[in-house]
C-alpha cells in the first residue's frame, strides 16, 4: 500500500481528528488527590532532550487560551535550557 505523505493529504487524513478539540479534564470529585508532580498532564508535558510539549493537553483543559499558555511554558523551558 502506497501512503501520500504530502503536507497537504497527511491534513486531509487527520482533519477529522484534529476538529475534537478533547483534553482532559481535572474533576475533583472522582479523580485521585495527585500530588503536582504526579498530575497525568504534568507527566505528560515533562521536556525530553530538546522536545517540550505544548497544547491544550498539556494543562489539562480543551481551550485555546490554555494551549497558548502551555506553548509560552514549553518555550520558556526550552529557552532557559539553553543557557
């Protein structure tokens, strides 16, 4: 089976993915009284190398104001390991 990998066709085949905008979602009342560092969107947004996380994800909330933030922390984080 031949895959197009063109910009454009990889966007046309994940267009329907992308349109969720799902994240997780802290709930109190059923979610485990987790420590910071213990948090699942805490793990999950942990730098790798030269590799930071940024998305709504990553501050367990599905808004895009929330995936601005995280992407000024990732880049933040980046920044200062270069120094």
């Amino acid at each position: 089976m031949e895959v197009d990998l063109t910009p454009l066709a990889t966007l046309k085949d994940h267009r329907e993915s992308l349109a969720h905008g799902y994240a997780f979602t802290p709930n109190a009342l059923f979610d485990p009284d987790w420590k910071e560092e213990e948090k699942p969107w805490v793990i999950g947004r942990k730098r790798f190398g030269s590799i930071a996380i940024a998305n709504s994800d990553a501050g367990a909330d599905a808004y895009t104001n929330v995936a601005i933030d995280q992407a000024h922390r990732a880049v933040a984080e980046l920044a200062e390991g270069r120094s």
